[in-house]
C-alpha cells in the first residue's frame, strides 16, 4: 500500500515550508517507502547520533538543513560528536577535519538539538514513556530506549534521526508495531552461577554471546530477575547491539514488556529454547580479547558514556593508587557537571585519569600514538577498537582494568568464571 | 534471475559476496572502501567499484554516514545487493539522492542466490533483472 500524505504534507514535500523541512519529509517518505511502512506515526523524541564527523559529506548535509531554516519539531538530543567542546581532553583531529566536526556540531545545535552530547541519553534525563514512538539513533541507545524503557523506536541511521526530528514523525513498521516485539526465542540462564549473574562484567559478556546468537531477532533472557541494575543493562544492550543488530531484548521480569516470559512471547510458544552454558559464555569472553601481549598501552572505559555510580565505582576502585598508563572514562556533560560538583573529577584527574567529554575514543583519534594494546570493560570498545583505532584488545572487568592501570600490564581476576 | 528494485539504477561489475554480516561503521574505512573489521572473514579487500552482497547487516547506526562518505568520496560499490531493505545503510543511497550526488542503485536478493554469484561479472538492469 501507498503511503498516503495529507494536504500539509504535499504541502511541505512542495517547498512551501522550506526546503530544510521538504528535504526532511522526503527522506522520512522515502524510507517509508523502502520499508513498507503504510503510514507515518508522530513521534515523542529523537535523539540524534547524525552529529559525529564520518568525513566531509555529513558536515555538508547538516549544513544544507540549517541553510534550508530547518528545526526540530520534537526534543531531540545529540549523541557524541568528535571533538571533546569541554575541553577536559584532547583529539588530534587534522585542522580541515578539526574544522568541519565542529561546524557539524554547531549545525545541529542551529536546529534546535539539545548539546548532550552522550551515548547515554536515558541517563541525562531524555527518557520517553512507555509505549510512545520516538525516533532514535546511536546502536545502544535504541536497544535500551526500546526495552528498558519500553519506549517504541527503530534502529534509526544518521540523516533519518534529524529528518523525523524535523519532520515530527517516523515510517511506521518494525518495533514501532506491537506484533513486531514478541520475543521469538527464549535464552535460558538460570544454569548459571548467582555469583556470575550479580556481577557487572557477566553483563557485556553475555551481551556479546546474545548479539552473536540473536544478529537481529528478538528474545527473552529468563534467569535473571532481581539481578541487573540499570548500569548492567546498559552494558548488555550496547554490546548485543555491536556483535549482533539487536535492536530490542525482554528481561523476564526486569524489563517493562516481560512481566513474564510469557507476556514477551505476546502468548505464542518460543520457537527455540536456548539453556546458556558457562561455556557459551566464556566463548564470548574470549572473542572480547584479540591482544596477544600482556602490557597494555592505554585503559578506556565508558562505551556507553560512564553514569555517576560507575565514575564513583573508578575512585573507590582506584582507593587513592596513580595509574601508570593512560587512562580515560568517557562521559557525557550530564555526569561531568556532577562529577566537578561532588569533587570527583578532581579527585580522578589527580589520580592521572582523563575524563573524556562529548565524545569518546574509538569516533575520534585520541589513544595515544604508537601505542598498540587497550584495555577496556566495554563489550562495545572491544568490538569497536581494532578497527577504528588500530588497537588490539585485552577484556577485562572494572576492577581488572583499574588493578592493570595502576601495575602496567594484564592484571586479572579468573575466578569469578570458574 | 531477478532482484527485487530497492532504489532504481543499473550497474555492471564484478560481484564481492560477503560470507559474514558487516557492520559499515567500524567494518569499512570510509575514504578508502577497505573492510577494516578486524574479526571479519573478507578483512582486506575493497568494496569500491564493485557490485556488493551483504547476507545481513549488524552493528553500528552510523553506517549510513560511511555510505554516504563512500559515495561523496567515490569509492562506494556499483550497486548494493542485501536480502530485504536495511534502512540504515539505503539512508547513506537515499540522502545522497537528495544532495544530488552520483547515487548506487539497491536491490533485494536473498543470500544463497548472492553467494552464487559472487566472483561474477553481471549487469543488473533498472527493473532488478541479473545478466550474467
């Protein structure tokens, strides 16, 4: 079926509200098109991964938007870009790149886009209600936006963010329809330890295991009711989401769609039962590692952006010790300002650690040069490191990238795997 | 045999079917085409000028930045051959059509008749037809 525009839409598809809104509108429809979408559905918010410098093209396009006097029509809030605006750390960024990023930024700030500048929006306070359609980019925070908070979003590309922003609405199809979240398959992992499903690192593990296993289907994980925090759900989305294209996991009993295992199936039966063995798990532990040295060279955490319990875990982790590698935790300006109000960062950057700001160090070059192995607790940097910084992996827990940093090499605690 | 047209074009070249899903963004250098992902099976080669395969997408929202900075750098395939639409990648095709760049035609294909051509020269005409 044809997707059906009324009078205001022709309208603007003729230019008469501008040609920012027009160009908008067309790429909204035309995605509709491509997806079969029949309608088009009003969305809530956005939240707009667009703004991060790939290379001159996406500068150029944001740009064509603000010259065409186009605005949000809805609260959108800005992912990382790839500069540190704060100034809490640095990029080396050629002077044309340095140059069109920051133009890049200030062309969606000219649209009315909130300066968060965060992978962790649902953190800064942008969290949408359950059930309403919103348009979201940024892999981790379309999977947490759509199954920790419920709210109804697809994995939104860049370009196709800003243009429902300003377009007001979003093609309706995939996750924005009710039929299209029912888990399909049922990730068992009640086998498994209490010890390993209380502690943090099991989280991005088993977040790997289920992008691996899932790539973009659907299920939900039964065995861990009373365990996650927010923090560990966080991880888990971010890097389902980067070994596999999850866009929406169920927690029974944890996330709002899965009172029960049953409520996420919508009532049909599971079409694959999967019991996860510790087996399975460590499979998905070793791939996080492709290092072969045991020296490290740098220590990043915070992919997704760290919240203030996870900088406050840093210094009680680091109990007064230097690091004697370098050291970032990648936040947003949410977590910075409270950081700076409590003392924290003060207390961190005097313990040689570099709060990154903005942005974070595997969209933009920062890792040092010439160094060759990063440690990091993130499923999400140790997927995406090698391939855009050149560095190899070594995966680790908090506390096992907090004891490396301050020894220089390889420091592990095996015996929560066991 | 024929594709199903995503975004209208033709194109000729050599086929790359990819063996493993990619992610664009981390998985592809976008000024050069090189695949770049350090744990992907075709690492090494170059998707520019080709007429590329993928059997699915993963990863990253930002793949239709690398798309279009592909295709504004010149380095982008000939055309794209996927099982069913992937919004995020045709966005990079979709907003380059509207900044008036030289665009790649889509088509939808599913993976084992992809794998069948893969190493092939073929034409694919405006309405998905494959000549081989």
């Amino acid at each position: 079926m044809a997707l059906q525009f009324t009078n205001e839409d022709k309208a603007i598809l003729a230019g008469e509200k501008g040609m920012g809104a027009k160009m908008a509108l067309s790429i909204v429809a035309e995605t509709a098109r491509l997806m079969g979408a029949p309608r088009l559905l009003p969305i809530a918010s956005a939240h707009i991964d667009g703004a991060l410098y790939h290379g001159d093209s996406g500068t150029l396009f944001a740009e064509k938007l603000v010259e065409g006097d186009a605005k949000v029509a809805v609260r959108s809030t800005l992912n990382v870009g790839a500069l540190d605006l704060m100034g809490c750390s640095k990029q080396r960024l050629p002077p044309h790149e340095r140059d069109m990023a920051k133009r890049m930024m200030r062309a969606y700030e000219k649209m009315g886009c909130e300066p968060s500048w965060t992978c962790s929006p649902y953190q800064a306070g942008h969290r949408p209600a359950l059930g309403s359609d919103v348009a979201w980019g940024e892999s981790n925070a379309v999977v947490f936006c759509n199954s920790v908070l419920g709210a109804r979003t697809n994995r939104y590309g860049d370009f196709l963010d800003i243009a429902c922003a300003i377009a007001g609405r979003a093609p309706d199809y995939g996750l924005h329809r009710t039929e299209n979240r029912r888990a399909r398959f049922v990730i068992d992992v009640s086998g498994l330890s209490e010890t390993l499903r209380r502690a943090d690192i099991f989280y991005p593990v088993l977040g790997t295991w289920f992008g691996l296993e899932m790539t973009n289907d659907i299920g939900v994980v039964d065995g861990l009711q009373g365990f996650p925090n927010e923090d560990n759900l966080k991880a888990f989305g971010a890097a389902s989401a980067s070994s596999g294209g999850v866009g929406l996991f169920h927690i029974a009993g944890v996330t709002p769609e899965a009172p029960t295992v049953d409520a996420a199936l919508q009532g049909q039966k599971p079409e694959r039962v999967i019991r996860v063995t510790i087996d399975m798990v460590l499979g998905a532990l070793k791939r996080l590692s492709n290092a072969s040295s045991e020296s490290i060279d740098a220590i990043a955490i915070g992919s997704p952006h760290l919240s203030l319990e996870e900088m406050h875990a840093l210094l009680t982790l680091l109990n007064d010790r230097k690091v004697i590698r370098p050291f970032f935790a990648c936040t947003g300006r949410h977590v910075l300002r409270a950081i700076e109000a409590d003392g924290t960062r003060a207390k961190l950057e005097a313990l040689g650690i570099t709060i990154v700001a903005d942005t974070c160090v595997v969209v933009t070059p920062m890792l040092p040069e010439g160094g060759s192995v990063l440690m990091t607790n993130s499923g999400k940097f140790a997927h995406y490191a090698t391939g855009n910084t050149g560095y190899a992996v070594q995966y680790g827990s908090l506390k096992d990238c907090v004891e490396s940093a301050v020894k220089g090499h390889v420091i592990r605690d095996g015996g929560l795997w066991q | 045999m024929r594709a199903q047209v995503l975004i209208a074009g033709e194109a000729q070249g050599e086929v790359l079917a990819l063996t493993h899903p990619i992610s664009f963004w981390g998985g592809v250098n976008p000024r050069t085409g090189d695949i770049i992902d350090a744990r992907h099976p075709e690492r090494g080669q170059n998707i520019a000028g080709k007429i590329l395969a993928l059997p699915a997408m993963i990863g990253s929202s930002s793949a239709a930045a690398v798309m279009l900075e592909l295709i504004h750098a010149g380095k982008a395939p000939k055309a794209l051959i996927m099982p069913d639409p992937d919004a995020i990648l045709l966005l990079g095709v979709i907003v380059a059509q509207e900044m008036e760049w030289p665009i790649c035609p889509a088509f939808a294909l599913d993976k084992e008749s992809q794998r069948a051509l893969h190493g092939k020269t073929i034409k694919i005409e405006r309405d998905g037809e494959i000549k081989e």
